[in-house]
C-alpha cells in the first residue's frame, strides 16, 4: 500500500506524521519504505540523522538518470538506504532535487516516480511519501504514484482555508492521471484540547462531512527531542502520549484498509 502525505501549506507535520506512521509499520513487521521528495530533507534527517550528510545515491540521482540516455542505469533499489530501525528503508532527499525540478517537469517525468516504486513493488508492504510543501512536479508524481493522500491539518484558519483548494487538487490529479487516488482521510495535528479555536475548527470540518480521523495528535514538546535524536516517538519513548497517538492513528489506517 502507499500513502503520499500532502499539505500545500508548511508546517502542518508532514514530515513528523510520515516518519512516525512508517516507524509503526516497519516495528508491526511490515517492510516499510519512506520516499522524501521534500527538498529540505526533513525525512531524510528525521531517519538517518547525522549519517543523512553523507548519503551518495539520492532521489536525485534516481531523477537526473532519467534526463539522458544511460547503457546500464542503476535500478531504483539502488537508491534505497536501511535507517537504523528493522525493516525500516528510505529513498532520501537531497538539495538537488530543487534545480532538477524544472527539467524534469520540461521533459515530462511526472510519471517516472510511479516507474520506479512499481520496481520496487515485490520488495516492500507500505510505502510512505513525503512531499514539499507545495503543488509542484514532485508532489503530483507522488499524487500518480500513489493510492492513498493523508491530509495533515493543524487546526489553523489558513489551514482550513487551504484544506478545500488542495482537496479540488486531489481530485483534479485522480479525475487526469490516477483513477486509483483517494482521500484516505484528514489528520488532525499539534492539537490543544483546553483550546477552544481548534475545537469549532475540527468540528466544522466534521460539520462538513469531511474525513476526519478519530485520533487527533497532541501537540508536545517531545516531538522536537524525538527530531534532535533521530528517534521515531515509538523509539524514543514507546508509553509516551504522543507516541501512543500515533499507534492508535496507523490503527485507524490499517482497520480502513485491512
């Protein structure tokens, strides 16, 4: 199964909800592969951590071998590094996937990301795509790539605002290229339940009959120790809140698709 986690606005989590749901995954025994599209590498960094510096073979070399004719390219499996956790990959980021962009997108490559986690189909259960903070290129070949879109939200009113264009998006990507992508649901983030602006928020969005998972994540301090340390919250702190959030949350995913 794949999942490409997308919000066009910054900040909401994206990166933090890919890495913590696939560290779940991976420890429930499935082979798990984190894709990071993002530029910045926050993925990348989040897995590896400092060993992310000194990673050769990048997405962006998986790209840019597609911009010419190569006798023997690398297969993508190539490209693909263990982190420190069992039967937890990634294909990582690097600051070169941002000059590429606008090559890839003259030459048409939208579908080239598709090509290759078809490649690597018989080699894992679930994979789970990072993207930038944006509708570009990486983020609709994700979109073509993929069967399922998490949508972080972070009880924001720009957020709110934001959530109802991205959704026309998504369905413009399904209605063009990918009549298998579907809304698996929207993910309520950095949630303050003494806060009364993120209560009327989430329920208005319930209001709405949009999918709302049941399992809102807290927000907490923790996480940015669970950044510094390189350490998924169900590794750097298993009974934590947080951690047990985003347990009972890949519940929810996998009861919707089991």
């Amino acid at each position: 199964m794949r999942r490409v986690v997308f919000n066009q606005k910054g900040g909401v989590g994206k990166s933090t909800i890919t890495c913590n749901l696939a560290a779940i995954s991976a420890q429930q025994g499935l082979r798990t592969l984190v894709v990071d599209l993002d530029p910045q590498g926050n993925s990348t960094h989040y897995l590896l951590g400092d060993a992310a510096d000194n990673v050769d073979d990048t997405l962006a070399g998986l790209f840019e071998q597609t911009l010419s004719f190569k006798f023997s390219p690398k297969k993508t499996a190539e490209f693909v590094h263990p982190t420190p956790f069992a039967k937890l990959s990634i294909l990582p980021s690097h600051p070169q996937l941002e000059e590429l962009q606008g090559k890839l997108e003259s030459r048409y490559k939208i579908f080239k990301l598709r090509d290759a986690l078809d490649e690597l189909a018989d080699d894992f259960d679930a994979v789970f795509i990072d993207t930038p903070p944006a509708l570009n290129f990486y983020t609709r070949s994700a979109l073509i790539a993929t069967q399922l879109c998490l949508i972080p939200f972070d009880c924001d009113d720009f957020s709110r605002r934001a959530l109802y264009a991205l959704l026309e998006n998504v369905q413009e990507i399904r209605a063009d290229h990918n009549r298998n992508l579907e809304v698996e649901g929207i993910v309520v983030n950095q949630f303050q339940p003494r806060a009364s602006l993120p209560q009327k928020q989430v329920q208005a969005l319930i209001d709405e009959g949009l999918p709302i998972f049941k399992t809102y994540l807290s927000s907490s301090i923790k996480i940015r120790e669970s950044h510094e340390q390189a350490k998924p919250m169900i590794h750097l702190d298993p009974k934590h809140k947080l951690a047990q959030e985003f347990v009972a949350l890949y519940g929810e995913l996998a009861r919707r698709n089991g």
